[in-house]
C-alpha cells in the first residue's frame, strides 16, 4: 500500500511564493522541494483561483458595451498593467541577486589571484 504525503498549508503556501519569486521551471521546483510535480501544479492553480476569489467572486465578464472582443477596458489595462508591472519586479529583484553573486565571486576571485 502506497503511503501520499500530507503537506502542510503554510509549506504549500511556501512552495507556491517560490514558484513565483523564481524564474525556475515548475518541475525543477518540484524536484528541489522534493514534491510531485503535479501536487505544485495544482497548489499553484489553487492559489491562482484564491487569488481571482478575493480579487473578484464573480467570473470574469466584459461589459456589454465593449463593442468588439479586441477592444480593452480600463479594468482590463488596469490589470494587464499591474501583472507586467509585478513580472518586471521580480525580474528586476532576480537581476539584483544575480549581480550581488557576481560581485561576491569577483572579490572572492581577486582575492585569490593575488
């Protein structure tokens, strides 16, 4: 009889904000993590529709006065907006960390060329 491991909701909880802080593959945060790659999948689709609850309890609709399917409403800018302008933060955090490596292992090489 195969034993399924019980996760707690502060690790999946975790699991998921480093699944979005990172620039990492699902499947090689699942490994790292030691998890199955479809538990992530869905602890992360869930945190996606907590998300969309809390934001808005209705499904998503467009206005009736939205003449064609292409055409964007405020709201929709507005999020659109707000999401590329949160991607550009974490990317802009992950570049940080990156350079701090790089200058840390530039120090430690100088000093051992000398």
């Amino acid at each position: 009889m195969r034993v399924v491991p019980r996760y707690t909701a502060e690790f999946r909880a975790d699991a998921v904000a480093l699944l979005e802080r990172t620039d990492r593959s699902l499947p090689i945060v699942a490994r790292d993590l030691g998890v199955s790659v479809f538990s992530l999948r869905n602890w992360y689709k869930d945190a996606l529709m907590a998300k969309k609850k809390g934001k808005r309890p209705a499904a998503k609709q467009r206005p009736s006065s939205a003449s064609s399917p292409d055409e964007e409403t405020v709201e929709d800018r507005l999020e659109r907006i707000e999401r590329e302008n949160a991607a550009l933060k974490k990317e802009n955090e992950s570049l940080k960390e990156d350079r701090e490596i790089l200058k840390k292992a530039a120090a430690f090489f100088a000093k051992e060329s000398e």
